[in-house]
C-alpha cells in the first residue's frame, strides 16, 4: 500500500474518532442547562455526565476484540450507524433515568478507540506505530470541538438541538468513512485469532501495568474534559459559552498534541515519556488543588488581609499544562502497546482502553461526591493529585528502579 494512501486511511479514521469523541462528552456542555432543568446536585450531575463514559468503556475489550476477527472497518461503520439512532432520540428525554438509559446506549461511540486503533497501526511499520497511533488518538480533540458546537447550538436553538446534529454528523462521517478506508491489513482468512487466544494476553502482566497508567491519563482527561465547564461557571461565575471556551484550553492540548507524545515516545521510548508525564501531572495538580483562601494576618499596625487563589488566566495556563501532560501519557502508553503486543493489539488496546475509561466514569461522579461533601470546588484536582501521587510510586517501584529514564545505560541483566 503507498504511503498517501496510508495516511487517508489514517487522517480518514481520525476524523470519525473525533466526532465520536465530541459526541461522547456532549453531557459535559448540555448537562449544565439539563441538570437546572431536572434540579440535579453535584452527584448525580456527575452521573449523567459520566454514563456514556461507561459503556464506551466496558465495550472497548469486545470491539477491540471484534476488530482483531473481523476487521476495524466493518466494525466501525456498524458502531457508527447503530449509536445514531439513541443519540437522536436522547433530545426528547425529559427525565434522569431516560438521560442515563440512552446515555448508556450512545455511550458505545467511546469504544471506537478500541476499534481505530488497532486498525490503523497495523497499516505502518513498528518504528512509525507511535506516531501514527499518536495521531490517531488526537481524535481527542473532539472533546475541544464539542465545546465549541454544543454551546452555540445550545445558545441559539437549545440543547436539544446538540444530539439532533451530532447524530446527522454521525451518520455522515460513517458514509465518509466507509469510501475513504481500506480493508483491514490485520484480518486473516479465517477471520483472525480465536477468542481464547485473545484473551489469553490478559494474563500478562504488562497488560495491568499499562491499564494503571492509562487510567489516569486517559481517565483523567475524559473525567476533566466534562468537568471543567461547570467548573469555570461555578468557581469564576463565566457563562456557558465562555467556560466551554476556557475548557477547552484543557481539551483541545489533551487531544490535538496527542500526535506529538507519539513522536517523543518514538524518539525517546514509552518508559521515559510516561515518567516525566506523571511528574509533570503531579506539578500541574498540587498547584490546581490549592482552594480560593482569604487569609487574615494580625500585625502590630492591625489585620491585613490577603486573597490566595488562581485568577481565571492562570488556572486556564496550568490546565492547559495538564492537558499537555496528558496527552503525552496517552500516545506513550499505546507505544507501549505496540511494542509489546503487536499480534493482540486490538485484546490488549481494548482492555487498556476499557481500564482507562472506567477511570473516566468513575471520576465524575467522585468529583460530584466530593464537591457535595466538601464544598470545594478544586476537592476534583485534590482526588486527581493523590492518585498521581500514588501511580508515581508504584512507577517508581516497578520500572525507574530497574530501567533508564536519562538516556543512561540500563544496567545488565541479572546485575
């Protein structure tokens, strides 16, 4: 296959990866003038946020699966047609447990990471995956791109018009789609590996590790992504189109620039990039978590107040730092992937990729949670700064001690 035709099939299948990631976090926007309409606390606006999130994640494993029998294409375009119909039918639910019923059902457009994946590295050669695989999940920046369609169509027609267009964009893409791919390289005769064989990868090891760093990355750039427009209403008092805007100086990075943490992991290798990414998170975050604080100081010429907290600009730097850090950890962890597993990729994308998003269901709602106990809105990067803190130990544990980080030599086997 020639090269240009390589990259259609790539910049072709990236492009439906973003709708469907847009589509995927539309409760992000939409949620804030639906949870004033039903009168949702934090928790369960968490919830309705976070229901999609979980059947995109609970899916991956089969469809990546799927995708390594029956190849991505034909996988692909099924997924797509079938979620058009409840993501239409999602603008005439007028109760919580219908949002959540259909959100569980067009929630699906998540797995389409599992299917994409896997079909597009296997159209490049092992020293190119990282960067393929990198643009690829730029895809994220549908995230971004949901934050600037939803609130104006939500602003000019209301939020029901937001899952009408993304449905008609769905089945559009799934057309574009379908004439513009190619079949799937990695499909055998005799419809590619049996399930035993598939799932026998998930006894090793690797595979958790690199489930454990994904679910942060990922998890917390998809947990973020929905979060961080109610954040800038309620912290900075912004309106909806202005915090999507802000938000998605988070969103936008954590997607567009995925391609460029593909490169570095090529270049750098995955081991390295994910270290300095997690240390990198870590800064972002315990900067993040500090709370807007008045503090009275007693001196001898009397009080003297002083105001401790980010101001909007800066707090949207240090987001779109995060959103950097993230993005980078994503494309280094499927490096790994690639590397390690490239006979299984689409067993072992889906199960990472599962894990991952699992972390991104169950974030929002600990958010919610933890905003309703507390009362704080920066208690969401106060949770995410002690799971970093933890996910640096057990790296720390597990590989720095015995793997280079600096570009030195990695000490022989056995010393």
């Amino acid at each position: 296959m020639s090269e240009s035709r390589r990259l259609v099939v790539l910049l072709t299948t990236t492009a439906v990866f973003a709708v469907c990631f847009a589509i995927w976090l539309m409760f992000g926007v939409i949620g804030i003038p639906i949870r004033r309409e039903l009168g949702l606390n934090a928790t369960e606006f968490g919830l309705l946020t976070a229901t999609p999130v979980l059947t995109g994640a609970l899916f991956r494993l089969p469809l990546g699966i799927w995708t390594d029998r029956f190849g991505g294409r034909v996988v692909m375009l099924l997924l797509l047609l079938f979620c058009a119909a409840p993501l239409y039918l999602a603008s005439y639910a007028v109760r919580l447990w219908q949002f959540l019923l259909l959100g569980l059902a067009l929630g699906l457009v998540g797995a389409s990471f599992a299917v994409g994946m896997p079909y597009v590295a296997r159209f490049f050669p092992k020293e190119r995956r990282g960067f393929a695989m990198g643009v690829f999940g730029a895809g994220n920046v549908g995230a971004a791109l949901n934050m600037f369609v939803a609130p104006v169509l939500t602003q000019h027609y209301g939020w029901q018009s937001v899952p009408r267009v993304y449905a008609a964009s769905l089945i559009a893409i799934a057309a574009l789609f379908w004439l513009l791919s190619a079949p799937d390289p990695g499909v055998r005769a005799a419809g590619g590996p049996s399930l035993r064989r598939e799932l026998a990868v998930l006894a090793d090891a690797r595979v958790w590790k690199y489930c454990q760093y994904y679910s942060i990355v990922f998890g917390g750039f998809t947990a973020l992504s929905v979060w961080m427009p109610q954040y800038y209403v309620n912290e900075y008092g912004f309106s909806i189109s202005e915090a999507a805007l802000l938000a998605a100086a988070f969103s936008l990075p954590g997607g567009a620039l995925r391609a460029l943490g593909g490169w570095l992991a090529d270049r750098f290798g995955a081991h390295a990039v994910t270290w300095w990414v997690l240390w990198a998170a870590w800064l972002a975050l315990f900067l993040l978590a500090y709370p807007q604080t008045e503090l009275i100081v007693h001196t001898v010429r009397g009080d003297v107040g002083f105001h401790i907290g980010w101001p909007a600009w800066g707090f949207t730097a240090l987001i779109f730092a995060l959103g950097l850090a993230f993005a980078c950890g994503t494309a280094s962890t499927f490096k790994y992937v690639g590397d390690d597993f490239p006979e299984n990729m689409g067993a072992v994308t889906g199960i990472v990729g599962m894990v991952g998003a699992l972390g991104g269901f169950l974030l929002p709602i600990m958010f919610g949670a933890a905003l309703d106990l507390l009362g704080i809105n920066s208690s969401c990067f106060m949770l995410l700064y002690g799971v970093v803190w933890v996910s640096l130990i057990l790296n720390y544990l597990t590989e720095v001690r015995r793997l280079p980080i600096m570009g030195e030599a990695a000490p022989p086997v056995g010393a």
